[in-house]
C-alpha cells in the first residue's frame, strides 16, 4: 500500500521525489522518508512520522542534495507509524524504500541478528537492507546483490535501492507489487504510479512480474525472473492520465462525486450503438466468449465487491444464467467448484489490488472458459493480465473513499449483462429500452447532485452519533452496503449494512432512538415489504433516514426524514441511488472535521494481503 519513488539524475533529486510523494501520498500517509546520496559519496536520510509536508518541513530546515535519491510514504503494516519504523531503512551506507510485506522477515531477522546486525525498528523491511548489505560485502556489484536478497524473501515487494558505493545506480525490483519506469532526458524514475511522475516525463515502462533494473543516468538495463536481460515496450501517456487538482473544490472526494455526472457520459462514449450494446467493447474475441458463457464467477474486494453483488442481481434477471460474487481475500484460499463454460471475471479500481491479482492468476491456472477485467486503470497489472478488459474510463480518483470508480463500475457491469444477454439469446426485450436509459444516465446523475444541500442539512443528524443501520432489499442491499462503508471509512461512524428482511434475525436488538437507520427505498415490487420493515424500526424508537422515489408514499414526521429522490428508471436506480449516499457520508465526515481524503489506517490501493 505504500508509495515509492526513486530517481538518478545529473541534477539534484529531492524536489522530483518530494512532489512524487505528494501524489503518491493516497498509498499511505503514516509517515515518509527520503535517502540521497551526494557528490561525495555520502548517504543523507531524513524521514518522520506525519505526512509528506512533514518531512519536506524536516528536510527544508535541514538541507540535503544528491542527483539520486529514493522516498517513501508508509501504509504501517509491521511496526507501529513512528520515525524508526519510517523507510528508508539503511545498512551500512544502503538505503531501501519498500511497498509490500515480507512474509518470512520474522525468520530472516532472526539470522541476521546471529550474524551480528542490529535492528533499530519493528518493521519487515529493514531485514531486505540488512540482506542487500550481507549479499554485497562478497558482491561489488549492487544489482547483483539485491537480487540475491530477494531471492530469500517471501511475500510481495516493489524495492527501490541506493548505496553509497554505487553512486550512479538506482535499483529496483518488483514481485506482487507495482513498479514503473519514468524515462526522462539523461534521467530515469521508478515509482509505484505513474502519476507520481507525470510532473517530469509522460513516458513509462511497466515492469513486469519478478522484473530487476538498474538505472543510470546515460541509461538501463532490465533483468527478468530468470536473471535474463531483457527489453519492455514504452508506453506514452495523454493528457488525460494527468493529475488532477482540486479544483474549487474543498477535498478530492467533493469533487469527484459532483463530477460524476460527465464521468458516467465519458465511461459510456462510443459503447452504445443506436439500438443495441456494442459488445466489441470488452475486447478482441468477446462476442465469441460470451455466447459459450454458461455462468459467470465475479471476485473483488471492498467497494468494488458491492459492485459485483448488484451485478449477480442484473445477470441472473437479464441472462438467465448462475453469476457467483466473491471477496478475493477468500476465493484465493479456497478449493474452487468451477462449473463448465464459467467467465471469470475481477473488478479493481487500481488494477494492482494483491488478493484479485493472486484470484486472477490462480484463475488462469483452472478451468475458466476465459477471463475479464473491469478497471479504471489502463496499463495495471490485472489490465495487462486479463483475456478481455474493459476500461472504466473514471479518470485518476485521489479521494481513498471510491466514489466515481464505483458508479463506472456498474455502468460497465451494467453494459456487461447487456452484452451477455445479447449473446445469449436473440430476445432483445429490454436492450433498446435499457440504452435509452443510459443515454440519460449523466442527467439523472445531475438531478441527484442538486440535492447536495439537503443531505447536508440531514447529516447534522448524524454528527453525535457512534452507530448507524444501512437497510435495503434486491438489487439495493449491496447499495446499502456501500453506503455503510463510505460513512465509516471518512466518519468513523460505526455503520452497517443489512437486508432489510433480515432486522427480525438480530438488529432489531440494536434499534434505539440512538442509532440512526439510512434506507434505500426505491419504488419496485419490495417497496410494500420495505415498508413493513421500516415499520418495526419505528415501533422501537428508531429514526429512519429514506431516500425514495418522490411517489413512494413517504412523508416527514417524526421520527421519519425523507429525502425525495427524483422518478428514475427501473435499471438506473442502483447507480442513481448511490450518489446521494455518497453525499450523506461526505458531509458527516465534513462536519466532524476528519481527514476525508485521507482516512486513518487506510490507503487508496491495496497492494498488500
């Protein structure tokens, strides 16, 4: 989940590297570093707890120069966020800045330690800095040293290296975690994101899987896993892979709900023809793969596993087929029955995300007829690694909390039901009425945008409160979902989620005039049984929260606070709906004054089990 960046250079480093962290402080923001090694051979390490502009303050007070350089935002895993444990870690005149876990370091600590070196922190990382230094006292050469360093490591690493002796090189390596190559005039970057070095260059290399380089100023050289020279592809980013700002706006979750609107228009662009799904959007030998599908199996995590639980409800209708829905941090582990003509399909705003990559590969290696990915990110990993693709087309999304990547996700999943359904059968029932529909997508976006006002009066309601019940049925339980896990990831209001059928199975316990209950409450064929529900949480003392249809047949009261939802399309509601829930956690954590782009503990790809 940290960010990482290095660079060498024939100019002084630290200001590429300290505005590299700033964009890559949405990986983790517990603490940062920054090693440089001088003219004269000498390494410098600055680091601190706090964030990035606490150790550009430590640093501007205490100057330090050098043409290469590594930094370092942490996400803790092992160690507690604190100055010791900040990367880089150094060993005797070696500095490495990490992303990643080392799963065995509590094994290799302990044999480093018999061999005489000294730990000065708790985390997983200073055993690597400790091995590159053993590996290269019988080593002159630095790149050969750290690959026989992490040939002992066992877990996920993306490694940036430097060293007193070798002042002219910067090594990398990566194995489960990103790492990409800026390529610059006489100079070269190696970053977690890309988007920490589109303030220098717009060209890049991504790394491949077990990939080593070192990096000199008048040029590189990449060693693949089986320690073979080789060459990667160079790739040349538009403008519309820029980092974005804020804008006017207060926070970068502010504005990316409010530009949701056109995000929704550019996710749909060119993939609707004037009477049917442009099934040809899901990549080369698609239309092939989905006439064979016979059941789909969607694995994800966090957000954008809510995103694949309203598509099993759109798939089962519309294709008339089984759609399974799955958290990657558990399908990985487990022994899987893979039904016959099964599409294996993985959902990642990032596309670097560790447990859907591993489900992906462990995918690949059964018995899947092929594989989709559906991501926001064009050159990702899982991108790189999927059968078919189809990009999401949100744009950079800074805020930790996902809101854009989260609504494209259903367009696209929405698009994807409509493709097999069209495959599938030559019945074509809803698919002119549900591309009418979409079309008008970004406009209904746009109405639920100007209730944003409103939301913001309701969410005082919840500044006090330490509790809160999400409730929806069908296609709008997992929207529910979503909605409780927006307000406790930037409110730190404990929320969750229930089916609303299922209050008599235990919540009802928990149901006080203390614990706010949000409900989605669409007009369908559940909206009578919702209203039973809803019944038996006011009979208990409990104040609801409704967003309905304006039809609905709700009213303010007390105890009841409506907010009236404009009259939507039937297979919009699920997207449409999403947004104001967005708006109500956006607004609490506002009022409670945390950090809403950057929540505690968390980090905005999650790149380590």
């Amino acid at each position: 989940m940290c960010g990482i960046i290095g660079m060498v250079a024939q100019r002084d480093s630290y200001g590429v590297l300290i505005e590299g962290l700033r964009r890559l402080e949405y990986r983790g923001y517990d603490s940062a570093g920054v090693a440089l090694v001088d003219d004269n051979q000498q390494l410098h390490v600055r680091k601190t707890q706090g964030k990035v502009r606490d150790l550009d303050a430590l640093v501007t007070s205490d100057l330090i120069e050098g043409q290469v350089g590594i930094a370092h935002t942490r996400w803790a895993t092992h160690g507690v966020p604190n100055t010791l444990n900040s990367h880089p870690h150094t060993s005797g005149g070696i500095a490495v800045a990490h992303n990643g876990i080392v799963e065995n370091h509590q094994t290799l600590r302990s044999e480093l330690i018999a061999l005489g070196y000294i730990f000065v922190s708790e985390t997983d990382t200073e055993v690597i800095a400790h091995l590159i230094h053993k590996y290269s006292k019988s080593n002159d050469n630095l790149l050969t040293a750290v690959q026989e360093a992490v040939k002992q490591l066992e877990g996920a690493y993306a490694l940036v290296v430097v060293s007193e002796t070798h002042p002219l090189s910067l090594i990398g390596v990566r194995s489960g975690s990103p790492l990409i190559l800026g390529v610059g005039v006489g100079e070269y970057y190696l970053a977690s994101d890309q988007l920490a070095l589109r303030q220098v260059t717009d060209r890049f290399i991504f790394l491949e899987e077990g990939d080593s380089i070192e990096c000199r100023a008048d040029g590189i050289s990449i060693f693949n896993a089986n320690g073979s020279v080789v060459q990667r592809h160079q790739e040349q980013m538009g403008d519309k892979d820029a980092v974005p700002s804020k804008g006017d706006y207060r926070h970068f979750m502010q504005k990316e709900i409010f530009e949701q609107s056109d995000v929704l228009g550019r996710s749909l662009r060119g993939r609707l023809g004037e009477i049917e799904v442009n099934v040809g959007v899901f990549g080369y030998g698609a239309e092939d793969l989905f006439r064979r599908t016979a059941c789909v199996q969607i694995v994800a995590c966090g957000t954008s596993f809510h995103a694949g639980l309203v598509a099993k409800h759109w798939i089962e209708k519309d294709c008339a087929i089984p759609c399974l829905v799955e958290v990657a941090s558990e399908y990985r582990y487990r022994r899987v029955a893979i039904s016959p003509n099964t599409l294996f399909v993985t959902l990642s705003q990032s596309g670097e995300t560790a447990d859907t990559l591993a489900a992906l590969r462990k995918a690949k290696s059964s018995r899947y007829l092929g594989s989709l990915s559906i991501c926001n990110v064009a050159n990702s990993t899982l991108v790189r690694e999927s059968d078919l693709v189809f990009l999401t087309q949100a744009g950079p999304e800074i805020g930790v909390a996902s809101t854009k990547a989260f609504t494209t996700q259903l367009v696209a999943l929405r698009l994807l039901s409509m493709s097999l359904a069209k495959c599938l059968s030559s019945k074509k029932i809803f698919e002119f009425k549900y591309i009418e529909d979409l079309r008008n997508l970004p406009i209904y976006c746009d109405a639920i945008l100007k209730l944003d006002s409103r939301i913001k009066i309701v969410a005082e309601q919840f500044v006090d409160k330490n509790h809160s019940l999400f409730l929806g049925r069908g296609e709008h339980y997992p929207i529910a979902l979503e909605g409780a896990l927006k307000l406790k990831e930037i409110s730190y209001i404990h929320a969750e989620a229930y089916p609303a059928g299922e209050l008599k199975h235990g919540p009802l316990a928990l149901i006080d005039e203390n614990m706010p209950v949000v409900v989605v409450a669409p007009t369908n064929d559940l909206l009578d049984k919702l209203k039973s529900n809803l019944a038996e949480v006011r009979a208990r003392g409990g104040t609801l929260f409704l967003f309905a249809d304006v039809n609905a047949g709700f009213e303010d009261k007390p105890g009841i606070v409506v907010i009236e939802m404009p009259k939507v399309p039937e297979s919009l509601k699920s997207i449409i709906y999403t947004v104001p829930l967005q708006l109500l956690a956006y607004h609490v954590a506002v009022l409670k004054g945390t950090d809403v782009d950057q929540p505690r503990n968390l980090a905005k790809s999650v790149t380590v089990e």
